[in-house]
C-alpha cells in the first residue's frame, strides 16, 4: 500500500472522528459543566469507538467473523478473526462508555435524531 493511500484513510478517519465528535457533544451538551471536564475524554474516546465500529463492521461484513491459521506443518484449522474479536471487545466497551454518559444526563437523552439513534445502537443488536 502507497503512502498516499493510507494517509487519505487516515485523514478520513479523522474527519469521521470529528462528524462523530460533534455529534456527541450535542447529544451531550447538557451534562451538567461541573462533570463536562471529567468526561470530555469519554466523548472523544466514544467518538473514535464509533468510527473504529463502523470499519471494523464494514471489514467483517466483507471477509466475514472467522479466518484461517497455521501453526507448524500440520496445525491448522479456523479461529475468529481478529478483526471479530476486536469488534466484541470494543463493541462492549463502547456501550459502557455510552450508559455511563447517559447516566450523567440530567433528564436522560434529549430526544433527539441523533440520541434515538445512539440509543437504538446501544440497546437493539443489529438487524432487529
């Protein structure tokens, strides 16, 4: 892979990360300012879960949850991908994260698009 091409994806993921940010923040904007110091990092850290969610998604949507391996000569056989497992990990994580912001809300999530849909990721698996 070109340098050029993985600096475009990063400045991508970037500018993902940012949109997400900021969309957050006004989910968030009511969280009382003597707690907004003690988590604007779980913002941004929710914001970069997001965006890392969605790619890791899009891959296992492509490849699939499992992969192959080789250990020596004979040794072989199907695992979970890394990918998969690193979505499940973050996957709960991120909910943590969300429901610890949610909770610090003075009247719940306002009823926004932007919440619904948060709320809606957090609490529905995906595809019901």
């Amino acid at each position: 892979m070109e340098e050029k091409d993985v600096n475009s994806k990063e400045l991508k993921k970037v500018d993902e990360t940012s949109k997400e940010l900021k969309k957050l923040k006004k989910i968030f904007k009511n969280i009382p300012k003597d707690k907004k110091n003690l988590v604007e990092k779980l913002i941004e850290t929710a914001a970069f879960m997001s965006v890392e969610l969605k790619h890791l998604e899009d891959y296992i949507s492509k490849y699939g949850v499992s992969e192959e391996y080789q250990n020596g000569k004979d040794q072989y056989g199907t695992k979970m991908s890394t990918e998969a497992s690193a979505y499940n990990t973050m996957v709960k994580n991120y909910t943590s994260i969300i429901k610890q912001l949610i909770e610090l809300l003075p009247d719940g999530l306002p009823g926004t698009k932007e919440g619904n849909a948060l709320m809606n990721f957090v609490t529905k698996p995906k595809g019901k």
